[in-house]
C-alpha cells in the first residue's frame, strides 16, 4: 500500500504527544493538519463538574475554533495522557487501556468526546471510544478481514464483488476510531490516502467496466480528505457515462458534524444523484449538531440513509433502538440496516447473539412506523455478502392460506390468491407447507 505524501499525519497511542501551546489560530489549509493545535483560553477558570458536555471538557475552547472541523480534527484525543486529562480513569484502567492501544490506536475528536457523561463507566458513547482490556483479552476470537475485502480488490483499494456496483477505499484515515470497526486491522498501517496514481487506476478499471452503475466512496472515512481532493474524484466519476450514483460512506455527521460545512455542500450539489450513508449507533448522537450537519447535506440534495452496528451494552435493546430510529426520523435519516457486528477481531466483547437482533426488530415493528424500522442483517464471511434477518411471521403456509402472526402476536388466516388463480402447486413445496400445518400443535388464537 502506497502512502500519499499529502497524507494528514495521524497521531497514534505508539508515539503520544503534548500538548504544546494555547491560541487557535486560524489555519487555512487543505488538508486537515496533524493533532494538537491549539486552544484559546477564553475563561479564568474551568467550570464545576456539574456542566456537561463541551462546557465541561472544553470550557476554554472559543466558538470559532469549536465550530471548525479542521481544529477538532488537529486536537483529536490519540493518547492516554491527553484522555486521562479528560475522563477519570483508574490505575488499573489506564494500564489496561495503555497495553491496547499499542495494538489498537485510539482517536476521538473533542466534539464526540464532548458527549460522554464521565461519571457512567457504562456510557454508550464512552464504550464506542475509549479502548477497553476485552480488545486484547478476547483477541483471539474472529477474524482480521472477515468479509474478505482484500481478496475482491480488483485493483488496489477498489473492490468490485457485486455486479453493478464498487466500493472505492480513499484513505483509512478517521476522526474517530470506533472500537467496533470492521477495518480495525489497517489501524497499525499508520494513516494513508490513496496516491493519484492508485485513482487514476481505479477510475481507469470503472470507465472500462460499463456494467458498474453505483460506486461507493469508503476508507477510513473519506471526508477526511479536502474538499478539493473530493471534488477532483467525484468530478471524474460523475464524468463516466455509465455511472449512475455515487454513494458515500461517512460517520462525520456522527463524530464530527462541523465537516459538513457550506463548502462541501456546495461541492456535493453540482454532482448528484449522490447519496450519503452514515453511521449512528445510539440516541445520544443525534445532537442539535448532528441532526442540522443532517439538515445541510439533505439541502444540498443528498439523501441520508443511517447504517447502524448492533453492539453489545450499548445499544442492544428495543427501547434504545426505538430512540434511536425515531430520532433519526425527526432529523430526516432513513434508518437503513441494522448490521450484526462482524466477526472482527478486538470486537468480540461488543458482539451480541443473532436472536437480540431479531427480538429488537419484533419489538419495533408494528409499535412504530415502518419507516422508522432497519432492516437487520449479516455481512457474511468470505464476501459472502448481506442476509436480512426478520422474525417469524409466516406460521404456515400452503397453496390455499398463510397462518400469519401480527405484531400483537394475534394470529389471522390469509387467503392465498396467487396459488389458487394458478392452481398449481410445487409438489415439493406443497409436502413443506403441509407438514408445516400438521405441526401446528401449539394451540393459537385464530381471528378473521
Ligand atoms: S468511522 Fe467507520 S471506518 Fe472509521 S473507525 Fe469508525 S467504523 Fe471504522
């Protein structure tokens, strides 16, 4: 893998740094910077532990800088020292979370870290950000490429395993290493951003291939790179005829609202039909800041689909997905999937069984609206690609009814028209269905 020499430098728990000084100036650069610049004391004193959020953590830090995504970007927390000067942390915990991140990094802007309650060692946000011991402990369970990315990469970075569509992998550069990842094993390759020449590669592969229609920009995360930077890829993506949507992957509205600022806007509007996918994982997320980061990508005329990771302690449960999705929708964000989380390896801790996913998807259908329900689904391994997961609603079925199971769990006979109008019946399937009514034991309440 090729490093780009315009690669923002990422700092890492290997090489911790300090911090040096205090102004924030303003930097008008292309690229998002290296860490720690810098913050102005605005106050005499830090506020009581009683305020909460910024005003708690980052009480000196002026309104321009807070609201600048290339200084959120430059004062990441990528080090115990700096985190510990944040959040308490045992003894014992900073041992813990010193020996994991040898192995995996970590990275949280100040925005995200902005909104964990550091009284509750059990915080939603906290438990996605602040590495824990398990990462390492249950480090031998799952796989480092479980979906087998690297063996579908037709060239380098563009992985091709459907038919009509590609996933383009930018950079593995993010704001935020989400202790869940699925990419978690290109974090010890240091930060890098594909070279024009691995583009030029890729758009080379996509202008001859006519039957690709929909490319997917992913990393890392590819908001990291400049606006300028995007622009001159999508601007030639959006120039290959048979391209018909671009779609991009991003958790900035998540973890770093403020990227989507006017000029990537601006940007994303002369280039459309482009969607964006994002990655809210908790209610907690969906801030003022996030649902308005939301809003101006939306205006721009980019639709916001919401990929969510089921995960263990945190959001696991019917009542915080229900938050979650109905929030969501207030901000205008279709809840997309619910995604098992991967058998990745550092993740096994946060995974939770199959059927919890299934038990959330009945517990939401039918008690809120449609819209607000993901669809639940597995990566399969070895590329084997998505399978949705639903409850069982279809109790029995023949070539003449279905017993069906609503979501009161009453139960209604169904008429099936299709299979009468065309009086045949697949003898195979026919035998299934019977069986399936004579082993319809269990007494059930009939209506209709
Ligand atoms: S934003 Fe996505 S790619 Fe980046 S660390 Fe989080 S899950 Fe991984």
């Amino acid at each position: 893998m090729k490093i780009a020499s315009v690669a923002p430098k990422i700092q890492t728990g290997h090489t911790p740094e300090k911090v040096m000084s205090l102004t924030c100036p303003v930097v008008d650069t292309e690229e998002p910077p290296g860490n720690r610049e810098i913050v102005k004391n605005i106050e005499e004193e830090p506020p009581s532990t009683q305020a909460s959020g910024r005003y708690r953590f980052f009480w000196n830090v002026t309104d321009s800088c807070w609201k600048d995504w290339k200084w959120q970007f430059r004062n990441r927390i990528t080090s115990l020292e700096q985190l510990v000067e944040l959040i308490p942390l045992s003894a014992a915990e900073q041992a813990q979370i010193s020996s994991v991140i040898q192995r995996y990094p970590i990275s949280i802007t100040p925005y995200y870290l902005s909104l964990i309650n550091p009284d509750d060692p059990n915080d939603p946000i906290r438990k996605q950000a602040v590495p824990c011991i398990e990462e390492i402990s249950m480090g031998s369970l799952g796989l480092e490429d479980p979906l087998a990315e690297e063996k579908d990469s037709v060239v380098p970075g563009l992985v091709h395993r459907y038919p009509d569509r590609v996933l383009m992998v930018l950079t593995d550069i993010c704001p935020m290493f989400c202790r869940h990842c699925t990419r978690k094993r290109e974090w010890r390759h240091g930060a890098w951003t594909r070279t024009d020449t691995e583009i030029e590669a890729m758009l080379v592969y996509l202008r001859q291939h006519t039957e690709i229609r929909d490319v997917i920009l992913s990393g890392g995360d590819p908001l990291t790179l400049s606006t300028t930077q995007l622009e001159s890829i999508i601007s030639r993506i959006r120039a290959i005829k048979h391209i018909e949507i671009i779609r991009i992957g991003s958790r900035f509205p998540v973890v770093l609202p403020q990227r989507i600022d006017a000029e990537l806007c601006n940007m994303l509007s002369k280039y459309g039909p482009i969607w964006l996918n994002t990655h809210f994982n908790h209610p907690n997320e969906v801030t003022p800041e996030a649902a308005d980061a939301c809003d101006r990508v939306l205006r721009a005329g980019v639709p916001v689909n919401n990929q969510t990771v089921l995960l263990r302690g945190i959001n696991d449960n019917v009542t915080t997905q229900t938050r979650l999705c109905q929030a969501l929708l207030k901000a205008k964000v279709r809840p997309y999937y619910l995604f098992q989380c991967d058998e990745v390896q550092g993740t096994e801790h946060l995974r939770t069984s199959v059927e919890t996913g299934i038990k959330i998807i009945e517990g939401m259908r039918g008690h809120t609206s449609g819209l607000a329900v993901p669809n639940f689904v597995i990566d399969l391994v070895d590329g084997g690609g998505k399978v949705p997961l639903q409850p069982n609603y279809v109790l029995s079925m023949s070539k003449d009814e279905l017993l069906l199971k609503n979501y009161e769990g009453k139960v209604f006979r169904y008429r099936n028209p299709g299979s009468r109008q065309k009086a045949v019946a697949e003898p195979a399937m026919s035998g299934v269905v019977d069986s399936l009514l004579a082993d319809a034991s269990q007494p059930v309440k009939v209506e209709g």
